[in-house]
C-alpha cells in the first residue's frame, strides 16, 4: 500500500501559484487573471492509529488583475474588503478607545 502523506505530499507541491493565481480570461477585449487567497492541509495516520488520510482547503477571493492598454491595475473584491475590515476597525476602536481611558487617569 503506498504512503498516503507522501503521495499528498507530491500533489500539494503543484498547488501554490496555480491555486492563487487563475487562469487569465479576455472579456470585451480586456484580460483578467483571478487572484486568491488559499490555504491547504493534509494528514495522514498510521498503521498503528489506523489507515487513512484527510485533506481540505479554503479559498478567499481577493480580486483581479486587469490588463488593459493603459498597463496592468489590480482591481481588489470588495466584499471581501469589507469582510477584513469590519473586524479590524472594530478592534482599532477597542484599542483607541482603552488607551484614551487609560491616558485620562
């Protein structure tokens, strides 16, 4: 039986950039390459835990490169924008506003 974790192993090696980065498209005579986030892992067990092997990702869309005459511009998904920045005002503000209270005394 072949070594599942080796076998992962050699798969997940080709996944970087090709995972990130989309294949470009043309629309209306402008090339878009799709460009995301992406996380992977894999595991495997033993004879001794018993045989078998998991795996999963996720991918978090970041947004486009966009190749026009004028040069190249990434264009940023602003969902996903929003969804990183909501929790981090959230946090500057709790931290502004602990600071504040404690330079008051």
């Amino acid at each position: 039986m072949p070594n599942i974790a080796l076998e992962l192993g050699k798969q997940a090696a080709s996944f970087g950039v090709k995972s990130a980065y989309g294949e470009p498209q043309d629309v209306d005579g402008v090339s878009i390459t799709p460009v995301a986030l992406t996380v992977t892992g894999f595991a495997g067990g033993g004879a001794e835990a018993g045989e078998g092997g998991t795996g999963g990702g996720i991918a978090i869309p970041l947004g486009v490169y966009v190749r026009r005459e004028e040069g190249l511009r990434f264009e940023p998904n602003i969902v996903t924008l929003l969804t990183v920045a909501v929790p981090f005002v959230w946090v500057t503000g709790r931290a502004l506003t602990r600071i504040i209270r404690a330079l008051k005394k």
